[in-house]
C-alpha cells in the first residue's frame, strides 16, 4: 500500500489543463531538477540524505530526559520551532502526556515571566535551538529563563542543551561558559528543511516516537523521486502550482483534516513562503484545519475570490474511535465514530469545492502513522524545491529575511 496518494485530476479539470501540461511545465525545468538530484547524491543538501537518520549524539543529549523531567522547554524561531511543534502535537494532541512540551517562539513578558515562576524548576529541562548562534529572539529568551534556574542554585547544565553550529557564536560561547552540553547544528541544514534534524527529533525522542519510521518513510519518497524526478507526485504537485499560479491562482491552502496534524499547515507555509518568496515570484500559502475551518475561512473558499490553489490532506479516518451511543435528540449521529464524520467532513469539503469550481487536489493518508507523515512531509519539502526549479529561484536562502534581522538590531540599538 502506498503511504499517500495524490489526486491532481479534480484542479487540473477546473484550470483546464491536462498530463501533457503538467509534463511540459516540467520537462522545461528538467536540467535544473537533475542538478538538484546530483546535489543530494553529493550529501550538499542533508535535509534529502544524511539528516534521515539518528544521530547517536542527539539520542544521548537527551538520554533519561522523559524519566527526569515533566517539562521541556523549546526556545527556537521559525524552523527552530515548527517542525518540533507538528511532531509533538502528532505525538501528544491534547497535551497531556508527559513530558509536555512547550515551544516558546513569542517574545510576550507576561508570558516568559509565567513561566519562570509557575514551572518546577527541578523537574524541568529546556533546549534552546539557534543554527546561527545570533537569533536575538532566542538569546533573549534563554538570558531571562536561564536566570530563574541560577537563583534557586540549580546548575544550568544539568538542566539545558544549546543546539547550534559548532563555531564560536553567542549561544555557543554561552553554552561553553556555563558548561551546557552542545549538540552540533548541521551547517548545511537550513530551518524550515530541518524537520528530521534535531528540531524534529529532539521532540519526538522525548515523546517516544518511532523516529526510524518518520526517516522511512521520508527515504522513500526521496527514492522515488530520485529515480523519477520528473514524473513523481512531487513534481506533479509543482507542475500544478506553477500552473495555477499563471491562471491567477495566487493563494496556496493547504487544507489539513486531523487535530494530530494541526500545525502541519504551519510548517508548510514557512517552507513555502521563505523558499519561493523571491524576486516577484511565489504565491501565498494559507493555512486551514478541518472540520474547525468549515466554521470560519470556508464560506470565503467557497463564495469568495477564485484565486486559490486548494490542496486537502486527508487521512482515511473512517471507523476511528468508539461510536457515538445511540441518540434521541440526534438519530443520524448514533453508531457514528468521530473518525468516520471527520472523514465525512473532509468528503464534503471537498466535494463542495468541486461544485464551486476551485481547483482542490487531494493527498490521502491510508494510516496516519509515522512512516506516512514522514513521507507526506518530505513530498512538501521536495515539491517546494521543484517549484523553484520550474520558477528558477533558489529555494535555499532567505535574503528578505536576513534585511529585517538588520533593520530589527538597527531599530533596537535606538530604543536603547
């Protein structure tokens, strides 16, 4: 059985389009899709290759940690935070298995301040995630934290772990002066690809998840697209976009079903907005999370603007769960599990779209295990990196980004 399957045939209908589109768009990006293919042979783009397996130092960084601790704390920006973020909610949807994590990604003083006083200091452990070493964010926020361990006279390195590049930088220097252990940042795996790199496993070795599994099913996406990188569901899926965006579809929903997949729309829109966004290009990614959105953003899907590309993600959910007791006040919910009218809700959604003429694909999960959620998030990462391919970007850096990191420290250095 597959892991997912992709049907493209509902969007293509709507834009008129057809195979033979989709293979031109990307029979014209062909050179620039096989050099990306010679780049991960090369072990040059680790998010593709070396970062789908366990590194023996990340699983001993945090060995014993879920029998010690009750919490632990994430401090991370961006792809520091949101890749761990859609691990632990997969693993832990409704918070309350310990260890419980907490991905501190804000700057809010009422917030950090709560936290520093109402946490068990003794039963707590916090990672602070910076490939750089510089992000001011996180520097900020270990400064402060790290202080409330100190004045009650517990050792910082019996309590934190700094993940950044093995290089002087302020976290590392940081690190290495309070003796906290270090975990070396890969130096070529850039945030928003680092799902499978320490800011995802970190999560999922504390929440005991079969990491080899996510790494599995990721392999096996990459294998195939290897050896059909132009005929893949992720080069479809990027053929696809670049089409919709010419017909004016400017607007990417990635329309999720599941709450174990809440933040999956998270992760995808900084993966795709920092890797197209550039040079005039790209288009917006818009987040949804079904059946909750059917109630909010839908009636806009539905009778709203027509510039959106639609792509639902929808586990087979069917028979999930117990069924709901027999019922006089609503007889058609009797005998009805939560999965099977989750998976009805979904049918709907999409089936409304169609009638409304939108262009919806679809990604179907036959389990929601996480050798298939290994896999549907690398299709995301390489469909995004094939995008670029066929709109002639680099999906690898982020120089906007960068401009406001400087205009920040240029605005601070005045409020000072």
């Amino acid at each position: 059985m597959s892991l997912y399957t992709q049907n493209i045939q509902s969007a293509l209908a709507v834009l008129n389009s057809s195979e033979v589109d989709i293979a031109q768009k990307i029979g014209n990006a062909k050179g620039r899709i096989e050099a990306f293919v010679e780049r991960i042979k090369a072990n040059e783009l680790p998010a593709f290759n070396s970062a789908l397996s366990l590194p023996e130092a990340t699983a001993n960084a945090v060995e014993g940690w879920a029998d010690k601790f009750e919490h632990v704390v994430f401090l991370g920006m961006g792809g520091s935070s949101l890749g761990g973020k859609l691990i632990n909610h997969y693993a832990d949807a409704t918070g309350l298995k310990p260890p419980h994590l907490h991905f501190i990604d804000y700057l809010s003083p009422c917030a950090l301040e709560t936290l520093a006083k109402e946490l068990p200091l003794e039963k707590t452990g916090m990672i602070a995630i910076s490939k750089s070493g510089g992000t001011a964010e996180t520097l900020s926020q270990l400064f402060l934290l790290a202080r409330a361990w100190e004045e009650v006279g517990l050792p910082l390195k019996n309590h934190l772990l700094a993940v950044t590049e093995p290089k002087t930088s302020a976290l590392y220097d940081y690190a290495t002066a309070h003796d906290i252990p270090i975990l070396p940042h890969h130096p070529q795996l850039g945030g928003r690809y680092s799902i499978m790199g320490d800011t995802g496993t970190l999560p999922a070795l504390l929440k005991g998840l079969d990491i080899k599994a996510f790494h599995k099913g990721m392999q096996s996406v990459v294998d195939d697209f290897s050896a059909n990188p132009t005929t893949c569901a992720p080069a479809q899926g990027a053929a696809l976009n670049a089409i919709a965006a010419e017909q004016g579809k400017n607007i990417n929903v990635l329309y999720n079903y599941g709450e174990r997949l809440r933040f999956l729309p998270a992760w995808f829109e900084q993966l795709w907005a920092e890797s197209l966004g550039k040079e005039g290009k790209g288009t917006t990614p818009l987040g949804a999370v079904g059946p909750c959105s059917q109630h909010s953003i839908q009636q806009l899907f539905l009778a709203g603007p027509q510039d959106k590309l639609f792509t639902l993600v929808v586990p087979e959910s069917n028979g999930w769960g117990k069924p709901v007791p027999e019922q006089e006040f609503k007889k058609d919910l009797s005998g009805v599990t939560p999965g099977a009218l989750q998976q009805a809700m979904a049918e709907g959604t999409l089936q409304a779209l169609i009638d409304r003429n939108q262009p919806v694909r679809t990604l179907i999960l036959p389990k929601l295990k996480a050798e298939n959620i290994g896999a549907i998030l690398m299709h995301f990462m390489l469909e995004t990196v094939l995008t670029a391919c066929v709109w002639k970007i680099d999906p690898f850096d982020q120089p906007a980004v960068e401009e406001s990191k400087k205009c920040t420290l240029e605005a601070l250095a005045k409020l000072r």
